[in-house]
C-alpha cells in the first residue's frame, strides 16, 4: 500500500529532504524515509504539498503527458496590471 502525505509546506523551506544553503528542509519536519513530494514548490512559497512513495502516482501528478491541472493562488505587494499578466 502506498504511503501518502500531505504537508503544509511553511515559508522558507526547500521542497526536498537535503539541506542547502542554510535553508531548512522537509527533513526538518517529516521523520519518513522514501517518500518523495509529487512537485515542489520554491524556498519562498507557501502550500500543500503531498509526498508519497508511489513512484507511478508521482509520474501520473507531475508528467505533462496527463494534463493534470494544478490551481495556484499568487499574492503580491504591488497591484498587478494586465500587461504583466499577458
């Protein structure tokens, strides 16, 4: 049976178990070994991230051959104008 985690990846943590640059990692919050997020999401985000050690659901989530769709929600400290968007 695979083995699925959902995790509310805090700003400021690497989307992977290793360690770079002073950063902090999933390894730092998820004591489980050989599971691997399903995506990323960059040191200066926020989100869900789920981990699994399904290596085809990974695939089937990420490769763009399944045209998966993933929703994000973008804050910003500056109104955006239609020109940026385009």
């Amino acid at each position: 049976m695979s083995r699925l985690i959902l995790f509310n990846k805090p700003y400021g943590i690497l989307s992977q178990f290793t360690p770079e640059a002073g950063h902090r990692c999933l390894a730092d919050f998820i004591p489980v070994s050989g599971v691997y997020a399903a995506g990323r999401l960059d040191a200066d985000s926020e989100g869900l991230l789920l981990l699994t050690d399904d290596g085809a659901l990974i695939h089937r989530l990420t490769s763009p051959k399944w045209h998966v769709p993933k929703v994000y929600e973008v804050g910003t400290k500056h109104p955006v104008t239609d020109e940026q968007i385009a």
